[in-house]
C-alpha cells in the first residue's frame, strides 16, 4: 500500500464561535439566551418605532417601510423557544433493533435501500456501548458505516465507513481521541491520507444523528443544540434540534403520530419523523443535503 498525506477538507473558517467551546453548554445557551433577549427589546423598539413614525405624515415613506419589512423577521425570531441544555435519556431502543427504509430521489424516483442496525456491547474497559451500523444500497453505490458510541451520552469512541461501487471501494477510519479526531482515508487508488482534527469534547457523530434524536426528550416546542462531525468531509457543524409539529402519516411500514423534528445545520436543514410512542422508532426522514426520502418499509423491535 502506498501512503502518502494530503489534507483532508478543513472545517469552515466562517463557523460560530460556539462549535469550539468546551463542554459547558450552560454556559451556551446562557450566551443563547442574551441573544434572544436582544431580539426581543429590537422587536418592542422597532413597534414602537413604527407607532411614532406612522403619524408624523413626513415620515410615512421608506423608514416606515423598511420597519414593515423587518418586523416580522424580528418577531419569528422572538417566538422561537429558547434551547435547553443538552441532555439524553436512556436509549429507548433494544439490541438488534433494525430499520428498513426505501429511498426515492428529490424527482420522487425509486433509488434504493438503506438499514440501519443497533448492536449492544462494551468497549474494553468494560463501559455499555452501542454499534449503530447503516448500510444503503442505492444507484450502483454501496456505502457501510459502523460507529460505536457509549450508551451513556452516545459519544462517539470510533468509526468506520467504506463506500464501493464497480471501480472499487474507498474508507474512513476514524478514532476519537478525547478533543480530536484521528483520520485515516484509503482512496481507491490505495493510497492512504492520515489527518488529526480538533473538535469539542462533546461532539457526536453526524451518520449517527437520526437515531440518537429518538432519546432526546421530544415535547412542542423542544429545542437543543449539538456539535456534529462528518469524517468523510472533515467537516463540523453546530446543529439545532427542535421540534415542530406533529403528523399522523403512513409509510409502508403502517401509520405512526409522530413528532416533526428538524436539524439545521445553518447551510442544510434534515425533517425527521419520529413516532411518539415508545420506543420512538424513526418513520421518515429527508435528508438535508442531498434531499433524498427515507420511508420505513420494516421495523424489527429487538430482542
């Protein structure tokens, strides 16, 4: 094998502060929290504003205009629901609980499969964990990625992904070292790229993102945020989870009341529906970046 080291995408210089703080997500959402306040006393001065301005005849031009048009920018902002800290349940899920799902293209168009499985076991000092496996089959491309994260908190231990089709296979192999993330890519030349990423302590993995929302504490009007990392891209992105609606739909797995949750990474936002009742199984999801449907066609509950 020949190994050379060429760099892996960096993470976007034009990121929020806020993807590299440590683990103190009080501590954020209390930065959250001021912003939010701001917006508020901007929406009341801006009314007020439109008042004053609205009777004096020599003003009821663009000024009043431009006020028209920002407030209710201002006023969504002000009724969104704050964030809440971070923080998981016990995953509702059982060993060997499987997803199914068809995947149709943004035309509505058949374009293959995709499964996700869930593995119970511990690392090797002795800790519960978790193997998410997803494989999808779709347009003559195959692509497998493992991620094992700790059952407490799903935080992501290590990764491996391999994506192959008839000219050959490339892979990711990604091992998670405290603030930082070890790479190694193997292209299908067989040529092998190694990188070291700094991430926050408190990152988990983006493959694994539509399952572990189904532990969060999913209400109206919920709302949190997480750190993402995309290995294959090196990519992180500072998520947004929050729920909002709730739709009784089928799919051909049955009818499920779900709650609508939304991931929104700034530059892509991923709709999932996740049944209400336990365990919480996930129906349907459109995927952010590439628009693809996920439909589940079959669920197996575990043993």
């Amino acid at each position: 094998m020949k190994k050379g080291f060429t760099r892996f995408p960096q993470i976007p210089t034009g990121a929020s502060y806020l993807d590299s703080l440590p683990d103190d997500e009080n501590f954020v959402e209390n930065v959250v929290g001021r912003i939010r306040r701001s917006l508020a006393f901007l929406c009341a001065f801006a009314l007020q504003r439109l008042c004053v301005e609205a009777s004096i005849p020599s003003l009821r031009r663009w000024p009043v205009i431009a006020l028209v048009v920002w407030i209710p920018a201002l006023l969504t902002a002000c009724a969104q629901p704050a964030p809440v800290a971070l923080l998981f349940n016990a995953a509702p899920w059982q060993d060997g609980e499987e997803h199914v799902f068809r995947i149709t293209d943004v035309q509505g168009r058949l374009a293959g499969t995709a499964t996700y499985t869930l593995l119970a076991g511990v690392n090797d000092q002795g800790q519960p964990m978790w193997s998410i496996e997803r494989i999808i089959d779709a347009q003559g491309d195959r692509e497998e990625v493992t991620v094992k994260v700790l059952a407490a908190g799903f935080r992501p231990q290590s990764s491996f992904l391999e994506r192959s089709n008839a000219t050959g296979a490339e892979t990711v192999d990604a091992q998670y070292n405290g603030p930082a993330v070890d790479l190694v890519l193997t292209t299908r030349a067989n040529v092998m790229t190694t990188q070291r990423i700094e991430v926050p302590s408190d990152v988990r993995e983006s493959a694994t993102l539509p399952m572990i929302v189904r532990a969060l504490p999913l209400a109206r009007n919920y709302a949190t945020r997480l750190n993402a990392f995309l290995p294959v891209a090196g990519l992180l992105d500072r998520v947004t989870v929050r729920v909002v609606g709730e739709e009784r739909l089928t799919v051909p797995a049955g009818a499920y009341d779900a709650w609508v949750v939304v991931l929104d990474t700034g530059d892509s936002t991923t709709r999932l529906w996740i049944a209400k009742e336990a365990p919480h199984p996930l129906v349907k999801y459109i995927d952010g970046r590439n628009r693809a449907t996920f439909e589940l066609e079959r669920y197996v509950v575990g043993r």
